[in-house]
C-alpha cells in the first residue's frame, strides 16, 4: 500500500524530483563516477553529483525512502540507492485515475 501523501510531500522539491530523474538512467547521470551498479547508486555518487552539503542530501534521500519512492541496500559500510519502480508505476497509475 502506497501513502500517497507521503508521495506528494517527497515530490514537491525540485531536487528530490532530480534524484529521481538521476536514479532512472544511473548509467548516464553517473558515468563519470565509475560506480558499481550492482546494487544501485551510492549515496555518496548522488552526494558528489549534488554540489550540496552531505547533511542536505541524506534530508531528501530519506524523505524519498520514507515515502517509498527509493529502496537503500546496505552493503558493508556503503548504502546503495535506487528506485522503487513498483511503487512509482502505481503511484503514476493512482493519480491517473484519480485527478
């Protein structure tokens, strides 16, 4: 079950709809970074990408989670990030049908 507020809220900041954006074609907005995608982004890549302040950026990564819209994978010490396409498809398809 989605909590389609807690959706709303995560999307209404411009970055957070960037991280999103970023975590769609990981290949491409982290090609640079040479990271393992194995497991997803690290939150660190999303981090250096950002030009923001580590604080800042793990503020709207967890709101993200929160909201359902991103999955963490801790591997050791490293958290990976990536998308929750499952919940993101039916969050599209409740506002489809609902708006």
């Amino acid at each position: 079950m989605i909590d389609s507020n807690l959706i709303h809220k995560a999307l209404a900041h411009p970055f957070r709809r960037e991280i999103l954006l970023w975590l769609k074609t990981p290949d491409e907005a982290f090609a640079e970074e040479r990271v393992d995608l194995g497991h997803g982004v690290p939150s660190n890549a999303i981090h250096a990408r950002s030009g923001l302040s580590q604080s800042t950026v793990s503020a709207h990564v967890a709101t993200l989670i929160e909201a359902g819209l991103l999955v963490p994978t801790r591997v050791g010490q490293w958290i990976f990030l990536s998308r929750n396409e499952e919940v993101i498809r039916a969050f599209a398809e409740q506002v489809s049908l609902h708006l």
